[in-house]
C-alpha cells in the first residue's frame, strides 16, 4: 500500500516535471502552441503504459486522472499552461484524456487483461500525435480527406501515418505479448488500425483521445 501511494507521488512528480519542461520549451524557444501540446500528450500517456503492472485498482488511476483534470481546467480559467491550451482551433481533447486513460484502465482491470489497456495507450500516444503534425505541416502532396463530396478537417497524410503507424505498433505488441505472430493477428493488426483511423477522422474538437482507445479496446474485447 506505502509502494503504491509513493509510486503514485513519483507519478505526479514526473509528469509535473514534463508539464514544467514542455513550457519552459514553450516560452523561451517560442515553440508552437500545437507541438508543445502534441509532446505533453505523447510524453504523458507513453508514461501511462506501465498502470497495469503497477496499480492493483482502478480508484488510484482516478485518483491521478481527477487530479490533472482539475489542474487542466485550473490553469485554463487562469490562463496558465500556455503550452497546452495556446491552439487556435477548439479542442477538448486535453480534458478528454485523462478521462481516456481511466476509462480504458478500468474495462482492462474489469476484464483482467492488461493488453487491453497498453496498446490503445501506444496507439494514443505515438499515433495520434504523429497524424497531427504530419497533416497540419506538411502540405505538399497533401489534402484534405472528402467523404461524399464533404471536405473534413483531416488530411490524407495525417490519416495515412496513424494508419500505417498504428499498424506497426500492433504487430509489435502482438508480438511481444503472445511471443508469436500469426495471420490471426495479421488481421486482427489490421483491423485495429483500420478502426482506429476511423475514429480518429470522424473525431472533432480532440474526441479522438477518447473515440481512438474505446475503439481499439471494443475490437481487443470482441476478438482476443
């Protein structure tokens, strides 16, 4: 029980440590509001992989998840942390992912299968963060995706890395997991990643960090 509230401490700490960082990087170097934001998502819920081996309970995730929620909506009324709420389009995406994060945790220690709550995390946080600043910097040989003559926000680009990335990403922690690959989870990789980049183009105001995890977690539930 002290291990845990200690680990729990050590938690906050460090992910204090890289809100702390990620603006300082903010103010001195001038750095976009839009990647200051993407790298405290990435550095933040990569940080989050290891819940599993390490809170026996989902009320020490919600303890965590409530207390950076409250610091997310704090310093957004005190107009703090410029780092993560300086984007000129609307978002809820910051407020969303500590939801995210609780949530998956839960169902994953409801089912007792650990996976279910890493690879989504993976997904969220390498995949996610990559199909935004690919499609929102790059512009040559980019567009903007249309569905039945409707031109949506996300680009061709962006979509395609989550696609190919999340991919990746599964074949690899299906491999480590099950210490074997097989076209079983050949396909089940790519369903995933199909599923997922769906969720994340008909995602708006950063729903994604919570559409993305909960699709992955539905497909991981239906066919593991």
């Amino acid at each position: 029980m002290i291990n845990i509230i200690v680990l729990s401490f050590v938690y906050l700490l460090g992910i204090t440590l890289i809100l702390i960082f990620n603006e300082l990087n903010y103010r001195r170097l001038k750095i976009k509001g839009e990647f200051t934001r993407k790298f405290a998502h990435f550095a933040s819920t990569l940080a989050v992989v290891p819940f599993p081996y390490i809170f026996p309970s989902h009320w020490y995730v919600l303890i965590l998840a409530s207390i950076f929620f409250a610091v997310l909506l704090i310093t957004y009324q005190i107009k703090q942390l410029k780092s993560i709420h300086d984007i000129e389009r609307k978002s809820m995406g910051s407020y969303l992912l500590p939801f995210s994060i609780y949530i998956t945790f839960l169902i994953s220690d409801l089912s007792g299968n650990k996976f279910i709550f890493i690879l989504p995390m993976l997904i969220l946080a390498i995949s996610d963060p990559m199909a935004a600043i690919l499609g929102i910097n790059i512009v040559n040989f980019n567009g903007r995706i249309k569905i039945f003559g409707r031109k949506l926000k996300k680009t061709y680009l962006g979509s395609g890395a989550f696609l190919l990335s999340s991919f990746i990403i599964s074949v690899i922690a299906f491999y480590f997991h099950f210490k074997v690959f097989d076209l079983k989870l050949f396909w089940l990789a790519l369903i995933i990643s199909v599923v997922g980049t769906l969720a994340e183009l008909i995602s708006w105001r950063g729903s994604d960090n919570l559409t993305i995890p909960l699709s992955i977690v539905l497909i991981l539930v239906l066919f593991l």
